[in-house]
C-alpha cells in the first residue's frame, strides 16, 4: 500500500468518526430548558398542563368504574 493511500484512508477515517460523533451529540443532548425572563423559576406552561392532564386521563382511569366484574383471565398451567 502505498503511503499516500493510507493517508487518504486515515482521513476518511477521521472524518467519520467526527461526524458520527456529531449526530450522536445532537440525538442524545437532552432539550434545553426555557428560561424565564425574570431569572425566577416560572409556573407550568399551558403544554406542561395539557400533558399531565392528558398522562391522569390516560393512566389514570377512571375511579367511578367497576373493573371486577368483567371475566378474569385464568393461568395457563
């Protein structure tokens, strides 16, 4: 092999390994919290509450529905 080939090689190497390092950075970096203009800590925005409402509703059920009536399921041994 030729030296120059290497090289060339070497680069392309470099160069990929710097890129994929890139785009792991960019996936894996967690969203940046806003910041409020006053520097205090602010209340829940309008989304955060839609999304906890929407989390209760979903996994929360609901409480005035009788669930044992229906058929259980039965092992399989």
């Amino acid at each position: 092999m030729s030296p120059r080939l290497i090289a060339v090689i070497a680069f392309v190497a470099v160069v990929s390994g710097a890129a994929a390092s890139v785009i792991t950075w960019i996936v894996i970096q967690p969203p940046a919290a806003p910041v409020s203009a006053s520097g205090a800590a602010g209340t829940s925005s309008s989304s955060d509450q839609e999304q906890r409402q929407h989390r209760e509703q979903f996994f929360g059920g609901n409480p005035d529905r009788d669930i044992r009536g229906g058929q259980e399921m039965k092992p399989r041994w």
